[in-house]
C-alpha cells in the first residue's frame, strides 16, 4: 500500500508540474490571441504550428528546471514511464479544457486541442527526464 500512495505521489507531482506550466502557457495563448485579434484568427501551417508548440514545450522544460530542478520520480524505470503516460494525460487534459471553452462559446486556440497539447508536454517531458535529476 505505502508503495502505490508512494506512486501515485511521484506521478500527481510531475503531472502537476506539467499541467501549471501547460496551463500558463495556455493562458498566455489566450491573452497573446485577443491583443493581436486577426493574427491570430488566419489559419497557418500544421506543420509549423507544431514545431512552434515543440519549441514552447523546450522553453517549458528548461524553465521547469530552473523551478523544480529535481523530479519527484527517482526510479529510472518509472522516469521512463512517466515519460510515455504524463503527456498524454497532459493533452487530456487541455482537450478537456478546450471542449469546456467551446460548449461555451470561447474563442478557442491550438493549445486547447490534443494534439498540440501533446506536443508541447511531450517536449517538456523530454527535457524534464533528460536533465532532472
């Protein structure tokens, strides 16, 4: 029992590191989306929208880092883990926030789909489990 709460302890941290930056990030995308209005109402390239939100998950990463220079997950098998669960349950999780913003009847922007959402945690993640000690 000690061994699962301790689990489950190690995950909800580094899940919730991810989701206050991820968060933040969204609602900076939300604040940037009603100053610059239009800019941000044309649609662009998947592809590079993609390699944006990659690059604001490094950015995240490194900056999670310097708050929480540490994981909370010291088993390197379960840093692996964590490293295929936490982004997915991450996008989840902003999807879950974006179908909200839609019902009702918020702008929405890309950080609030899956897929970008993945993306940007994914990246985090991967600079989380490559230099969190």
């Amino acid at each position: 029992m000690e061994f699962l709460f301790e689990i489950l302890i190690q995950y909800g941290g580094e899940l919730l590191i991810q989701l206050l930056i991820e968060t933040a990030a969204e609602i900076g995308v939300h604040g940037l989306s009603k100053s610059l209005g239009e800019t941000f109402q044309r649609p662009k390239n998947p592809l590079l929208a993609t390699f944006g939100f990659a690059l604001w998950g490094l950015i995240a990463g490194g900056l999670s880092l310097w708050l929480f220079p540490h994981s909370p997950i010291t088993d390197p098998q379960w840093r692996r883990i964590n490293l295929a669960v936490t982004p997915i349950l991450a996008g989840w999780a902003m999807a879950v926030i974006g179908s909200l913003r839609r019902r009702r009847g918020l702008r929405l922007v890309r950080l609030d789909r899956f897929g970008y959402a993945y993306v940007f945690a994914l990246v985090m993640a991967l600079v989380r489990f490559r230099w969190a000690g």
